[in-house]
C-alpha cells in the first residue's frame, strides 16, 4: 500500500540542501571570556571558503544559552559582514532563536532577522519539562512561527532538552505550517527521517540529519543534508561527502563518508572536544589562540589525555581535509587574497 503524500504547497522560502556547520563562539583570554568577534570573522570566512553550504550561529555548539541577547547580535552581524565580504551577500545564516518561553523566542528571531539572520533553528522548550505537552508543543512552535520574521527550522535535541522529543507525528503536524520549512533531526533517528521524508518532497518541508556520521543514509533516505559539528574542525572533508553524493559519485561519498563517521567519534564526546579540535587543526591557519577554544566557564577545556585521544581519533580526516582546495572568490579573505 503506498505512503500518502503531502499535498501541502511548496514553501516560499525554503533553507538550501547541503552541509551546514553550527558553528563555535571563540573567547578572548580574558577574565570574562569577552567574545572574539575578530577570531569569529576570521573563522566564518574560512568555513565558506572551505565549501559549507550554510552556516548556523547559536545552536549547541555556539553555546547559545552562555551568550547575552547583545552577544548573540553582535555575533550574527559580523557573520554577515564576514560573508558579504566575501561577495555572498545572500549567503544562507541560521541562528538560533530558542528560548523557554515563546515571548523569549520571538524577541531573539526579530533580534536575528534585525541582524542579517537567513532562518531561526528552534528548540522546542524545556523547563518543567513534564509539564511540556503535545499541546504546548505545537502551540509554542506555531506561535513563533506566526510571529518570526524567518522561516523556521525545528531543532530537535532531546540531550539538551531534558528529555524532550519531537516524535514524528509532532513534526509531521507543524510541517503544514507555511513559515516552518525544515528539521535537524540530532536525536539521530533515521526511522524518523524515513517518516518524514515518505511524506514531504524536499520543497514542502526538508529534513536534515544532525551530523555528518549519517549524511549518506539521511541523503538516500530523502534528506537534503546536515548541520554537524564537525565542520568546525574539518569543513571541506564534511562538504565534500555531499558534493560527491550529489555529483553521483556515490562510491566515493560512501568512502569518504566512513572515515568522517570515526572521525566524528571524538565530537559526540563532547563540545569541549569540538572546539579544542577545532583549535588543533584550523587555529593557527584562521590566526587564534588556543585559548580562543575553551568553552566558557563554568565549562573547562578537556585534560590532557582526553586531548591526545582526539587528536589520535580525528588525525585521520586531516590528509584528506588538507588536500581539497579552499575556494576562491576574488576578493579579500581575512585580509589575504
């Protein structure tokens, strides 16, 4: 018996496919870790160069919930200075509009859209999480929806949302709303992305899967990419898996895809292991210091034994990451050409 397809229209605006990277806040060595919006510039060029399809800013691995609502602006503003520097005036930003209330989440997708923000990534809440009802649920997301300026991407995350989960009915349900576009599925479901993808062709709600160890099975299963972490340490090798899979080349994707699945081992550890990764492998080549990769206290950066095991598990994605080119667009970036 065939699966009943969505008839529901195409979305106006829709997040375009591919490997998008949530990307890190970095620090000043300074007593309040003031951000370092030079070192962020410098970084945002680098992940466009190296092939990501989009960017997100304040998700999980920005530290959003460590960030003022300033902070948060003033890091979406220099992302799109960065990016229009480049001549990529139009280049897709996601930024993280979760708040526990949905008074809060509308205050930080105008606040983005205010900044050069493309799309809001939207956790659903989670204080008294017993008290979060499917009722609430869909309530709180077609409220913001209503009222946000960007087309919205559900961001389902039941690690940092004590447990809350968006199950596929619930997705399926708000994927009718004309101003909610997409999923990041970081739960991890497969089965769920299946569900989805049966039901909605690309144009009518997308579904990505939320890190690059499954962006083959999410691609063939109907998804359009992913938003992974590992971008920040290895973003033309992560790219890389999608834009052979989209060529055809699906062998080589295949290939490519198993060694950025070990690789990508040491970020599900922890984004204390992401970002002092990132700092091994890109720092020096984007001009930051170690230090600018601590996460911010109360969180501290991994110990020494923790740090050699990544090095150890994500050294063997850096040849093939060092021999794929950056792109070239002409014009300055980070002041070289």
């Amino acid at each position: 018996m065939p699966i009943s397809r969505s008839t529901q229209p195409a979305k106006a605006t829709m997040l375009p496919p591919g490997v998008y990277t949530p990307v890190i806040s970095l620090y000043k060595a300074t007593s309040e870790q003031d951000l370092d919006l030079e070192a962020m510039y410098a970084h945002c060029q680098h992940l466009v160069r190296a092939g990501q399809h989009g960017l997100v800013y304040q998700g999980t691995n920005g530290e959003a919930v460590l960030l003022s609502r300033e902070e948060k602006v003033a890091v979406l503003q220099t992302a799109r200075r960065a990016v229009t520097d480049l001549g990529l005036p139009e280049y897709p930003i996601v930024a993280g509009i979760s708040g526990q209330s949905t008074r809060e989440s509308i205050q930080l997708a105008n606040d983005a859209g205010g900044a050069g923000a493309s799309f809001g990534l939207l956790l659903p809440p989670s204080f008294w999480a017993k008290n979060v009802t499917e009722e609430a649920l869909l309530g709180f997301y077609r409220d913001v929806a209503d009222a946000s300026p960007l087309p919205i991407v559900i961001y389902n995350f039941p690690g940092v949302t004590s447990g809350v989960d968006l199950n596929s009915d619930d997705i399926t349900a708000l994927a009718a709303h004309p101003n909610i576009v997409a999923v990041k599925l970081t739960c991890g479901n497969v089965g769920k992305a299946i569900r989805l993808t049966s039901k909605f062709a690309p144009a009518q709600f997308s579904v990505y899967g939320g890190s690059s160890d499954f962006l083959v099975p999410t691609l063939e299963g109907g998804g359009v990419g992913c938003v992974t972490g590992m971008g920040n340490v290895f973003p033309r090798a992560t790219a890389k898996v999608y834009d052979l899979w989209v060529a055809g080349r699906r062998d080589e994707a295949k290939a490519l895809q198993d060694v950025v699945a070990n690789a990508e081992w040491a970020c599900k550890k922890s984004l204390a292991l992401t970002k002092f990764a990132a700092g091994h492998f890109l720092g020096k080549r984007i001009g930051a210091q170690a230090e600018a990769f601590w996460p911010r206290k109360p969180y501290l950066p991994p110990g020494e034994k923790m740090r050699d095991w990544t090095v150890d598990v994500m050294g063997i994605l850096e040849e093939e990451e060092n021999a794929l080119p950056l792109r070239d667009f002409g014009v300055k970036a980070n002041g070289v050409r």
